[in-house]
C-alpha cells in the first residue's frame, strides 16, 4: 500500500460538490490531505466523479448462497401461508449444512460482488460459530475467522460483529435444534471476543464489535453481561442488534414484559450512537421519537425487509426527528446500495401517495441537499453507516479510510449530470451498475467493472455451490 494520490475533475466532499480535488493517501490507507481547486500534478487521474463508497451496516454473508431459493411455496399443510418464519426455518436447514471453507467462499464472492456495487466496507453480524453438532471448532474463531479471511482477500473493509446467541425466545426459551450453531453463553462469547480483538484489533482494515442477535434470543442478564464485557475492552465499540422487525416479536415482547422492543430497549440499555438498531420497523410515534434522540442509527435493509414480509419503517417520522440511518444488504437478496435507497424512498411514496418524501434535516430542521432525494438520503447513509462501522468511513477528507468509488463517465444514464443532480440519477435510475473503479484503504480493487481478484473468487464460490446444492 503505497503513498500516493488521487486526482478527481469532481469529488462529493463533506461540505459538498468540489472540482479539480487532490487526495493525498496516507501510510495506513488512510487520507492524509485535500484540496480543492488543486492542480493534478503526478497523481492517478480518477475516470468520473468521485464519491466515498458505501458501508453496508448489515450482513449476514452465507446468507447469498440462498438467495433466490425460498421463494416457492411448499406442498405440506400449511403451504402458501409463507412467512418470515417458515423463511427461518428453511435457513436454518441451509445454515445445518454449511462448512468452514464454504462459508468462506460464499463470503468472498459476496464481498467482491458488494465491491463492484459500491459498499466499500460491511459490517458482518455473524451468529454461525459451531460445527454441525453445535460443538465449538478447535478454534472457538474458526468461523469468524473464515469472513475475516474474504474480507482480507477481496480487500472490502470489516466489521465484525460475533452474534450473542444464548435462547430461543423471549425469557430465556430453550433454543431449538435448528439454532444450536449459534450458541454461546457469554462467557465463552466474551472469550471470542478478546480472541478477536487480539488478533485483529490494530488492523485499520477491521474493527471488532458485537451483536446480541435480539431480544428473543439474548435475555437481559446476558444482554448485561455481554456490554459489560465489550465496554470493559472498547468503550466505543460498535453494538448492533436485530429488533422490531416482525409484528409477532412485539406481541411476544408486550407479552413476555409490558413493553414494546424498541421501548424496552430503550429503558433497559445505555443505547447511545453506537448502537445499531437493525429494522427498528414496528414503532410507535414515541418510540420512533425516542430512538431519534438516543442517537443510535436505524439499520435499514429495505430489499430483505420486503423479501420477508416485516413492514415498513417509519421512515418519514424518523427522518424529520434527524433520526439517523444507515443500509444493510441483510439476507443478500440485491447485493446494491442503489436498490436499498431507492425503496427506502419508493416505499414511502406507495403509502404516503407524495413524491420526495424522504429529506433528511439537519439541526435547523432543513435539509442539506436542496431537496435532491437521492443524494440526500446517499449522504444520510454514508454518515450512519459509517457510525454504525465504528470506523472512519463515509467521507473524503483527512483521517477517513481512502474508500473512493468512482462513477463511470460514460454511463448513458449519468450523461450531463453532475453535483446532486447525478446523485439522484444514481439512486433512482442506476440500474445498469454505473460503478467504474473502486478504491478501499487506497488501494485499488475494482477497475472498469472488475475487481481484481473476481476469477480466483468465483472459482472457489462455484466449488461450494456445486457441493451444497447438487
Ligand atoms: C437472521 N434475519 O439472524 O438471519 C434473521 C433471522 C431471526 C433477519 N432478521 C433469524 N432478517 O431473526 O431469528
Ligand atoms: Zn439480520
């Protein structure tokens, strides 16, 4: 990795659209300088605008070898009463089968296909840690140690978010079968956790946080004790967990304390902006104002939330309480920051029956874009993706990653845009993918469409595909 500089005709920085900018790499991968109005002198000439890549705040990376595979309905009784459940239930039995290396496979591919999208850092709420018996690997990390090792080939930047999973529903339930992967009582998750730290922990490319995967499956005494545990080691790490996304986990949650998840949450935790609420779909008004003000970022994951039927988000009310967000590709589903924003927005135009309706506001109330959508809400999910990331991420100035995406000048669909205007051309008509080169720790990955190791990566992947699913 080394020094070096990027000259862009037009780069998106922090304080908006500049022309002719310089950006000086650092030794760690990082941006030592800008400057704007600058002369390109020996540095690499960028081919089109330039932008800071995307963080993807939600993954769960073996999920894509499934993508596609659930969307039939069964013979059995019940059949064509398909739900979120009866989705889980087939994951779990994908998850049953699944290997040390093709998960790795799986994650790699993944991870280049998010690279030429756009996502230039993913933070992976990893909960498959056991072999297919439940019992540890020899290595308690084998697992997590296969998605650092594709977060390491492909180059994409990592945060990794080992999954506290310690029941099956709500107060404490016994798991099933089906869940007996994942589990890990918060003693043995903690001691995974100080593993990985130590391992990787000064490694600019990763941060290590951890996900308690829900209220369902993490009982407040362990929700306790593994916060505990992680502010003890890091006190800004990130904390992620999944909540509110299906009706019945709130009828469950009301049941199981009186309160609604969010509410509970809420109460019950210091949750503050390092924390990741992920769906967050069912709130109420004043759990949507709560949440808002607490600071933590709404994970949304707008293709998987209606691939599995949860709901829609408050987005409109949460937006205009300055509620930050950022977007997850989840189950994988559309490996596409494009798509994610896109039906952020186009939900919420299908129920409010408006247009524009998602502007993010700053302080004053108004909104920092001068009503452009798409590149408002772009810059949105730069800001609480990289909050959620726990790492400097999502701008082009001194001290972030050097994670640059550069568009493609000769895409049809981009001709005569610039500024805000090729942002929103971006979100709402991108559909043949108009990413060009893509830079991550400053290094280049992806040139003119291909990343540069996507044949060895494929290879592997068709490997693993050809033995689960023959
Ligand atoms: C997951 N997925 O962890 O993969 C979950 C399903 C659960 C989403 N929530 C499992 N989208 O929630 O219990
Ligand atoms: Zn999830």
């Amino acid at each position: 990795m080394g020094l070096g500089a990027i000259f862009a005709a037009e780069a998106l920085l922090p304080e908006g659209w500049a022309e002719n900018v310089l950006i000086e790499l650092g030794p760690q991968g990082e941006i030592a300088a800008v400057k704007a109005g600058a002369a390109p002198g020996g540095a690499d000439r960028a081919a089109g605008p330039v932008i800071p890549g995307m963080p993807n705040l939600h993954s769960h990376a073996f999920q894509r070898a499934m993508a596609g595979l659930t969307e039939q309905t069964g013979t059995e009784e019940g059949a064509g009463d398909d739900s979120f459940w009866t989705w889980r239930k087939l994951m779990y039995g994908f998850v049953g089968r699944l290997q040390p290396e093709q998960v790795e496979a799986i994650a790699g591919q993944l991870y280049v296909e998010m690279l030429k999208s756009g996502y230039t850092a993913v933070a992976e709420f990893h909960y498959l840690h056991h072999d297919p018996a439940g019992a540890p690997y020899g290595d308690l990390a084998e697992m997590s140690e296969r998605v650092v090792a594709a977060a390491k080939a492909t180059g994409i930047g990592l945060t990794l978010l080992p999954v506290l999973y310690g029941a099956g529903g709500f107060g404490g339930k016994p798991a099933t079968e089906g869940q007996r992967r994942f589990l890990n009582d918060p003693q043995r998750f903690l001691e995974l956790i100080g593993l990985l730290r130590g391992r990787h922990g000064a490694d600019p490319q990763i941060r290590i946080g951890i996900a308690p995967h829900s209220l369902r499956a993490a009982t407040p005494e362990m929700l306790d004790a593994a916060v505990a545990g992680l502010r003890a080691q890091d006190p800004t790490a990130p904390i992620h967990i999944h909540i509110a996304e299906q009706t019945k986990e709130v009828e469950d949650c009301l049941a199981w304390s009186g309160q609604r998840p969010v509410e509970w949450l809420l109460a019950h935790q210091p949750v503050d902006q390092h924390w990741c609420l992920v769906h967050a779909t069912h709130m109420t008004e004043s759990e949507t104002q709560a949440l808002a003000a607490s600071g933590a970022v709404a994970g949304l994951c707008p293709t998987t939330e209606a691939n599995l039927g949860d709901g829609f988000f408050p987005a409109a009310a949460f937006f205009a309480a300055q509620g930050r967000f950022g977007i997850g590709s989840d189950s994988h589903i559309s490996v596409s920051p494009i798509e994610e924003l896109r039906w952020l927005e186009y939900g919420q135009r299908l129920v409010t029956r408006r247009r524009n309706v998602l502007l993010p506001r700053d302080g004053s109330g108004r909104n920092r874009s001068g009503g452009h959508v798409g590149a408002a809400l772009y810059r949105a999910a730069l800001e609480g993706g990289a909050l959620a990331a726990g790492r400097p991420l999502g701008r082009i100035a001194p001290g972030a990653r050097a994670d640059l995406v550069v568009l493609d000048p000769d895409a049809p669909l981009l001709l005569g845009r610039s500024g805000d205007t090729l942002l929103d051309s971006l979100v709402f008509a991108g559909n043949q993918n108009p990413v060009r080169d893509v830079f991550v720790g400053g290094r280049q990955l992806v040139e003119a469409g291909h990343h540069i190791a996507e044949h060895d990566v494929l290879a592997r992947f068709r490997g693993a595909m050809k033995a689960l699913l023959d």
